[in-house]
C-alpha cells in the first residue's frame, strides 16, 4: 500500500512540474520596453471603473438632478412620505431625463459610439465626440457665475481656452451646483402653495379651539385635490421640460 501510495505521489510531482514549466511568466505576459499589453490592462480597469460609477456620471452631466429635487420637494409639499413610492419617483426623473437628453444621447451615439465600433475613428476622437452633446448641454445650462467660481478656484491649465472649450474638470461642478440652485428655486415654488394651504387650515383649527388636532391631518386631503384640480402633474413637468429649452 505505502509502495503504490509513493508512486502515485512522485507521478503527481513530476506533472505538477511539467505544467508549472507550461504557465507562462508575467515578463513573457508583458514583455521589457512593450507597454501595449500593460497599457491594454490599465485600459480595463479604466473601463471597469467608468461602469461602475456610470450612475454618478448619469446624475452629473443630464437634467436627472433638477427633476429628482423637483419631484422630492413635491412630495414634501404634499405631506406624503411614501406615496408615490422611490421607485416611481426615480423612474418618473429617469424616463424624463431621456426625454430631454434625448438629441445628446443620439450625437454621442451616431458621431462617438458608433464609428468606434465599426473602427472608422480612434479612441480619442471617439470620446471627444461622445462628450460634445454633453458638453454643448451644460454649457447652455450651466450659470455664468458658478463658471467663474471654478475657474478661479482652478488650475490655470483648467481654464476656458481661446476657442471657448470649458474643461469637464470645471465644467461638471458647476453645472451640478447651478442644477441644485435651480432645483431648490422650482421646489420653493412647488411648496409654496401647499404652505398657504397649511396656514389656512390650522388658523382655522386654532380658532375652532381644536387644539389637539394636528392641521396636518386636515390640510393633507385638501393639498391633494388641489393638485389633482389644477392638472398638477402636467403643469409640473411641462414646466420642468420648458426650463431646459
């Protein structure tokens, strides 16, 4: 029994050595003074990470933040805390988004995307192209003051060139801090009216000596047929649309 178990053992060694000796080593991987399989690498993990982040970069550079803070203030307004659900929420932002981003998204596909499949234009000029729509979007959006504050606080070699190109690096800050003041200016909007209707109830309740009563529970049915009356969800996103024009 030892004997056979020591022959089988020594047959294992000596193919385990032979197929260590058939494993290619990392230099013939990557050969000394060839960067183009380590740069292939890098490429990868670059790839992967833009996957991973392609939400943020979703929020970052389309109208997805105005319509989320727009929808949330709403909400608020109307004294609901679960209905609509999140998930109706984010889809309504979402499908919204693609509405108005819709002209971008189709240059950055037909002028980036797809000639970068079919090998007509290189990775660089691919990206240039794919970032233009997005680029040319949040310059008309984006407000001239916060510009200045990013490039003031840049690098120089950040700044608007002669040729009136912003840099991404500068551009994308303030595109987003000018989408969360305008966000923030439409919901003050969207709540306003559902404070007066707040304040009518409980100057009524407190007159009628119901002190134990919150408003809340009264002004919660009125706030809703009011939306409902005035076609609230076609006046909101109408206008969310039309400020985008």
């Amino acid at each position: 029994m030892s004997r056979r178990f020591l022959l089988v053992a020594g047959l294992l060694f000596f193919t385990a050595g032979d197929a260590i000796a058939q494993v290619p080593s990392l230099d013939a991987l990557i050969p000394a003074g060839n960067a183009t399989a380590s740069g292939q690498i890098v490429q990868l993990l670059g790839l992967l990470t833009v996957l991973s982040i392609a939400p943020g970069l979703l929020i970052m550079v389309t109208s997805f933040t105005r319509f989320a803070i727009a929808f949330s203030m709403l909400r608020s307004g109307l004294g609901l805390q679960t209905a609509p659900a999140n998930l109706v929420m984010i889809s309504l932002a979402l499908f919204m988004t693609f509405y108005v981003m819709a002209p971008a998204f189709d240059r950055a596909w037909q002028n980036g995307v797809q000639p970068l499949m079919r090998n007509e234009i290189a990775q660089d000029a691919a990206l240039r192209e794919i970032a233009s729509p997005f680029r040319e979007f949040m310059q008309r959006q984006v407000r001239d003051k916060d510009l200045r504050l990013f490039e003031d606080l840049a690098d120089p070699s950040f700044r608007t060139g002669e040729d009136g190109v912003v840099d991404l690096r500068v551009l994308v800050p303030a595109f987003m801090i000018s989408e969360l003041r305008r966000g923030f200016e439409i919901g003050f909007l969207i709540v306003l009216p559902f404070l007066v209707i707040d304040l009518v109830v409980a100057t009524l309740t407190m007159s009628m000596g119901m002190m134990m009563l919150p408003p809340t529970v009264l002004s919660l049915p009125f706030k809703i047929l009011f939306f409902v009356l005035i076609d609230g969800w076609n006046i909101l996103v109408g206008s969310l649309i039309r400020s985008f024009s």
